[in-house]
C-alpha cells in the first residue's frame, strides 16, 4: 500500500541550534549515564515544529 501524507510547507527548512552531543545522541549514539542529551535534542526539535505549527495557524486567521 502505497499512501502519501501531505504536509503543508513539508519541504520548508527550518533551522535548529543544536550541540553536538545533541546531534549525535539524534544520530543514535549513546551517552550511557546523561539521558538528558538526547530529551534536551528531541525538546528543541519539538518546540521548533510546534513554534511552526502556531506560526502557520496565525497567517491563517
């Protein structure tokens, strides 16, 4: 089955400030007693998309 899902802007580029620690626990590598690496990466990758979201949602209105 072959389904396509359209994301509006999908192909948009979006810039993130990331250490490289962070980068290289979003790349699989792991930091084996410092967790907080990988959920501080995946927090701004999170508020950017979301930071978009509302940013689109107001253009919009």
């Amino acid at each position: 089955m072959n389904t396509q899902v359209k994301i509006p802007q999908g192909d948009e580029k979006v810039t993130v400030e990331l250490t490289r620690k962070e980068l290289m626990s979003l790349a699989g590598i792991r930091f084996h007693g410092n967790h907080n690496i990988e959920v501080s990466a995946r927090k701004k990758l999170h508020d950017i998309l979301e930071s978009q979201e509302s940013a689109a949602r107001q253009l919009l209105n």
